[in-house]
C-alpha cells in the first residue's frame, strides 16, 4: 500500500495517474496549498522542500516527481508501462525522462514564479525566456513523436507519457499551448482517453483540460 500526499493539478498528478494505471493499491492524503500545510513541519519531515508529491514506500517517504514514476515503473514491471534494464528501448525512456525533468519542469517553474529568478522588474523579461525554452522543448518533443510514435517509445502510452501529458496540461493558458504541435496533440488525446484520466479528474475535482 502506498500513501500519496498530492494537491490537485500539481506535479503529484503525474504520479497519481501512475498509480491509478498501475492498479497499485494507494490512499491519498491531500495537502491544503491555501493554508500552507506544504510548510507544516510534520509534512516538512516527510518533504524537507516543502512540495508535493511525497509517496510513502515501505513506510518510508520519498519526493520528486520523475524519480517516483521512474520508481513505480520500476517496482511494477508487469504493467509494461517502463522498459526493462538492457532492453533497447531504456535509453530513450531515461533520455526523455530526464529531460522532461531537468529542462521541461523547471523552466514551468520559471514560467509560473519569475518572482523567484530575479528582481521584481524583470519578470516579463524571465517568463518570456521560460516560455522560449518551454517552446522548445515541445518542437523537439513534436518532431520525436512524429518519427517515432504516436507514443514517446512508440505504439502505446507509459510512466514518460504519463508525465508528458501532466505537463502539456501545465500549458493550457500560455501563449501558444503544447496541443498546437499536432503530435502532441495526438498524444495528449491517447492518454486523455484513458479511463484512469477521467477518474483523475473526477477524484482530483479537476475540470480545465479534460
């Protein structure tokens, strides 16, 4: 039994997607971004950042988003959801993995708090770069899929999709969308299709995006 501590529409979406396709069995227990509860010091000594998501492993709490769904791909191997070590399609799993990771998810950060990357008055100058370098990322993620997919390793969605399409969703309201690249539009649609994102959405009370 695992325990996701998650706030709807965050970064803990992508790994309450994982565990609901997975058909792991789970609880969540919700933390109040309002109140702050994310920098209560009982939730701090689960997550010292102050962030979700944390999953509770073997009663042990571990945090950051990619690692977890690397990690429950890992642990669920007969869900076919993540490519085994050695076989050839790993590499290209962890590339995208990562990738999405270290440049996709931090320039969003960028995007949605240039408060936290420089001087007040410099804002418009740090979310126009976060929304270049987020723009790039989705060409370069484009022309992959339209090569190689419909699916980032081909014919059908897993653990790298999962958190793609989390974070195409982050881009809803931006200038230009992630589903105004037509493959990731394609793709967007084969996961939004699934019935684990509709049940998503329902326990998440989530409605933008559907």
């Amino acid at each position: 039994m695992y325990t996701l501590y998650y706030s709807p529409g965050t970064a803990s979406m992508a790994v309450h997607l994982a565990l609901l396709e997975i058909g792991a069995a789970h609880e969540l227990r919700a933390v109040d971004f309002d109140a702050r509860a994310q920098k209560d010091p009982d939730y701090l000594r689960l997550n010292p950042n102050g962030l979700v998501p944390t999953l509770i492993v073997d009663g042990a709490p571990v945090y950051e988003c990619a690692a977890l769904m690397l990690l429950l791909g890992e642990r669920h191997p007969e869900s076919g959801f993540a490519p085994l070590p050695g076989t050839p399609q790993r590499a290209i799993y962890l590339q995208w993995m990562l990738h999405l990771a270290n440049t996709l998810q931090p320039a969003f950060r960028q995007w949605f708090y240039p408060q936290d990357f420089g001087p007040a008055d410099q804002d418009d100058a740090m979310r126009e770069y976060a929304r270049r370098r987020i723009e790039d990322v989705w060409t370069r993620l484009d022309a992959h899929l339209a090569e190689h997919g419909p699916c980032i390793l081909g014919d059908t969605p897993g653990i790298v999709d999962f958190y793609a399409t989390m974070l195409m969703r982050w881009s809803r309201n931006m200038p230009r969308p992630a589903d105004r690249w037509p493959a990731l539009a394609a793709l967007a649609s084969i996961v939004k299709s699934r019935p684990s994102w509709k049940r998503l959405y329902a326990i998440e009370g989530l409605t933008e995006w559907p």
